[in-house]
C-alpha cells in the first residue's frame, strides 16, 4: 500500500489508503481512523509513493552491514524533489526523523531513521545534462550510470570511488575514497554546485557560501543532497596498472610516501596481501590514464623504487574503474553479499602508520577478512577541502580499509566488530579518524573526539540548518 497524488485523489484507493499519521502511537491512519483521531496529522500530497508494508519498511531498515536494522515508520519513494521538500517539512514540523537512503552500501545502520521515514533516493535517477562545465544529475543516480554517461561525451569524473554501483548523494555526503585523491581530493571535493533541502524543507541552489562548503562529507547532518553537478576532466580510453610487490612493510611504506609526494601516477592505492606464512605482504597499485600512441614512460615512473616484483597491465579505462564488479559478481555466487559485513575504514596519521601498522598486523591475520581484502594507501591531506571529513593533523594521510566478507558465523561477526573497536581506538590515540561508513558503534562522545577542534562549528551548524535535529538519526552525531 502507497500514499501518492494519484491514489489519495481517487476514491477508489482513498477507501484504502493511509492519509495520516498519529504521532501517539506512531501508526498510519485511513479516512475513518483519521477522523476519529483528533491529533491525526494529514499527509502531504505526493508526485511520488509513501509505502508503509512490511516489505517497504524492511527495505529502509537494512542496508550492506546487516548488522543492525532500525524499522523506519514510511518509505518515501520521491517522484520529485518537492517531495523531499514536503517530507523533510512534514518531519520537522511533527519532529519525525528523515534520512537518505541511496544505495544502503554503508555497515552500520547510517541511512536509517527508526520510526522517522526514509527518503529511498533510487527514483531520483535523472541526469539532467552533462557538459565540460560538469554534470547536473539527480542524487539517486549511480556512479556506474553517471560515468558511463560521461564517457559517452568523451569526458569523466575526476575521482570515483573503488565501487561504482553507489549514490552520487550517499558518496557526496560520506567525503568519497579513491585513486585519484591522492591529488583532487575527496569525491566530494570535486562538486561545481549542489541543489540541497535543509532540516526546515526550504530548498537551496549552491554554488559557493557557507553551506555549499559544509555539506559535502557533512553525513547529511545540515541538509539532504537532492541534485549535484558534478566536476568533469576530459576522458583517456586506456588505464596502464602498476603492481609492486613489498614483503618488508618500510620498504612499502617508503615507496608509498615517494610517489604520492610527487604525484607521479593518476591513481595511488595499495593492499595487503596475504602471503604463505599466514602473515601479510604488500602491493602498491598504481595507475596511468592514456590514450594510444602516448604511452606512459615506465621507467620514469617506476624509477627509485624498491619492490621484489612488478606486474604491468593495460586495459581500457572504464574496465579498471569498474573492476570491482567482477568481485561482486563471484562474492554473490558464493553467498557472501547479503550477509554481515564488519568493515573498518580509517584514517592514519602518516607520523604513526608504521607503528601502528606492526601493532595491528600482530593482530589482524588474512582469516579476519573472509574472502575480503585490506587497503593501505597514502594521500594528501593538502588535496582534500571537505571541512567536515574528518582527517588525521599529517600532511600525508593514510586510508586502511578492512574489507570483510566472513562467514556469517554470529560468534565470528561479534570478535570482528570487536576488533573494529580496538583498531580504531588505537588509531584514534595515535590521532586517526574514523572514515563513517564502517561498522562501528560511534555516540556523541566519539563524535565529539572525531571532530577535535571543528565539534563547535559542526555543532553549530546543525543548530542553523537543521535546528529540531531531523536529519540523517542513523549516524548518531546527535544522539537519538
Ligand atoms: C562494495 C563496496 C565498495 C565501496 N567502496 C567505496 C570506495 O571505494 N570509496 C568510498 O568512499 N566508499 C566506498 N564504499 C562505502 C560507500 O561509500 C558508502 O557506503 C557510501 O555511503 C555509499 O553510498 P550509498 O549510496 O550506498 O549511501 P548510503 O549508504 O545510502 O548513505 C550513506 C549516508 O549518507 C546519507 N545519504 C545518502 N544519500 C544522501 C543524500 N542524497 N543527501 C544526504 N545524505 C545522504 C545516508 O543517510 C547515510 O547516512 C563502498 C561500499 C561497498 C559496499
């Protein structure tokens, strides 16, 4: 059953449909219970479907961890963004909670609203235009789609997450990890303008302010991303990868720090790597874009480094930013996607990554990630602006990312967010920070040490953009 202009304005459905709310009991109403329900509120007509069945619900109260599931009271699936305007003032005047739920790839419940409604972004799925200056499209649209697009111009986004099958407003709203941050920055670093609704339903067209510069990486805590033009580069066909091998982690960590220093390669990541002796080695994986006939000059850019083996490979640009399907692919065949998955991200101080690295590969062993992998690569703080992504005080920062797929043993799942905990308490005291897609239980108070010094001027924010504190619960930045 759904609420929209449609069925609400037919009789037909109107003797069926819900057309209130009773903030009391937290229940939906039909016409006769409404009226008999004094504090009954109406709800707003909609382009799109207000869904309240079980199997709505379960949508909005799972995501990628299924590690926790917070039943929302309404699905919204929006047919416009006047209805995320109607819903989000609906919310703030009833003080109902609303969030965003794009692609739900986060761990831990972060685009849930227990008893608020969920906004399910995948209809907003528009791409308005796409040109140099950069690409309008709706937040619900995919990466996938949006570069696939974009390539068709002859033109590409110019950093893009690991993973493509995301939201552009979920990865705009988190900060965004990937290759190329190394020197452009976060995703969310890479954005021209931004359509936003703010906790009181009023809708803003961004270009610059003070807005425009705290919502990207900002957990949809002061307004929901609606639209975004995303920043565009001319497009290579052709992605040339370099894999270096390391067994000694200063040796990795060495050659790590040289290239992303001086910028040699478009794309900079690494890995750990299991290795025969049930320990971990090490892989830097390094890319170049380029088109026939330029072909990167190798032995400039594998110059000065030291690893015990190098593989080289081509292959074209989009199969490289795709790769990740292919893991999908074989992780759903083998029964691993739809089950529990603990994940850590983080972020390290670079003065501190060594001995923090010792200090947990005494810990972590290649069974804690199941058929997951670990990434272990630097970038430059100095390339990142989102304000409220919340990085390690060092020049250069390192992401390290457990990717898990264990078995779904419950006693496994539990040691595994376990050690998420004492992984990320380590890094913390060594001044790391937390990367919030992860799962990891965070309150106010971990979200206050996260922040350090910048806690005032987030915390103040909220209370201008979002004063009755409805958006994004499922973060727990403000408790609830
Ligand atoms: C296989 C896999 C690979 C991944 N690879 C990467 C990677 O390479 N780099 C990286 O950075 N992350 C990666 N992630 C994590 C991913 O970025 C986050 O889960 C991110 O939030 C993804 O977008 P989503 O559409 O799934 O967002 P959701 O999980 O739906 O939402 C994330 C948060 O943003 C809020 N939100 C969603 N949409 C909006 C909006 N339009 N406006 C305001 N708030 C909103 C939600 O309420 C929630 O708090 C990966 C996850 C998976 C499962």
């Amino acid at each position: 059953m759904g609420v929209s202009r449609r069925n609400l304005l037919t009789g037909a459905a109107a003797a069926t449909a819900v057309v209130a709310f009773d903030p009391t009991r937290q229940s939906w109403l039909g016409h006769a219970a409404a009226q008999g329900c004094p504090g009954a509120i109406r709800i707003p007509r909609l382009d799109g479907e207000l869904l309240f069945d079980a199997a709505s619900l379960d949508v909005g109260a799972t995501d990628f961890g299924h590690l926790v599931e917070r039943r929302p009271a309404a699905l919204l699936k929006p047919g416009s963004v006047r209805d995320v305007q109607r819903a989000v003032r609906f919310a703030n005047r009833h003080g109902i909670s609303v969030a965003m739920r794009g692609q739900a790839h986060s761990c831990f419940g972060q685009a849930q609203a227990l008893c608020g409604i969920v906004i399910d972004t995948r209809t907003l799925d528009a791409i308005h235009s796409i040109d140099a200056s950069g690409a309008w499209v709706d937040a619900g649209v995919k990466w996938s789609t949006l570069t696939l697009a974009t390539l068709a111009e002859g033109l590409t986004p110019r950093v893009l997450t690991d993973y493509l099958e995301l939201s552009v407003g979920g990865v705009l709203s988190v900060g965004g990890i990937g290759g190329a941050m190394n020197r452009y920055g976060f995703v969310a670093d890479n954005v021209e303008a931004l359509e936003v609704v703010t906790g009181d339903g009023c809708l803003h067209t961004l270009r610059h302010g003070d807005l425009f510069r705290s919502v990207p990486g900002s957990l949809g805590q002061f307004a929901l991303i609606v639209r975004a033009k995303v920043s565009l580069d001319p497009a290579p066909t052709q992605a040339r990868v370099y894999d270096l091998v390391y067994t000694d982690l200063s040796q990795f960590i060495a050659d790590q720090r040289t290239v992303a220093n001086d910028e040699r390669f478009d794309f900079l990541e690494g890995q750990l790597i299991a290795n025969d002796s049930g320990g971990f080695d090490f892989l830097l994986q390094a890319a170049m874009w380029f088109d026939a006939g330029s072909e990167p000059d190798d032995a400039a850019l594998l110059a000065g480094l030291s690893p015990v083996a190098t593989t080289t490979t081509d292959q074209p640009y989009f199969d490289w930013l795709n790769r990740v399907a292919a893991a999908e692919g074989f992780l759903r065949s083998i029964g691993l996607w739809e089950t529990p998955h603990p994940w850590s991200d983080l972020f390290l101080d670079d003065r501190s990554v060594e001995s923090y690295m010792r200090w947990t590969l005494d810990r972590l062993s290649p069974a804690d990630l199941g058929f997951g992998l670990a990434l272990l690569y630097p970038f430059k703080r100095r390339a990142t602006r989102a304000r409220y992504v919340a990085t390690p005080n060092s020049r250069l920062v390192w992401a390290f990312d457990l990717l898990r797929f264990p078995f779904p043993d419950p006693a496994v799942i539990q040691a595994l967010l376990d050690q998420n905990r004492e992984l990320y308490e380590e890094a913390a005291r060594l001044g790391g920070k937390r990367y919030p897609v992860s799962a990891l239980d965070f309150d106010q108070a971990d979200w206050i040490e996260q922040y350090g010094p910048r806690w005032r001027s987030f915390a103040s924010r909220k209370r201008r953009y979002d004063p009755r504190n409805v958006l994004t619960p499922g973060q727990h930045v403000f408790g609830s």
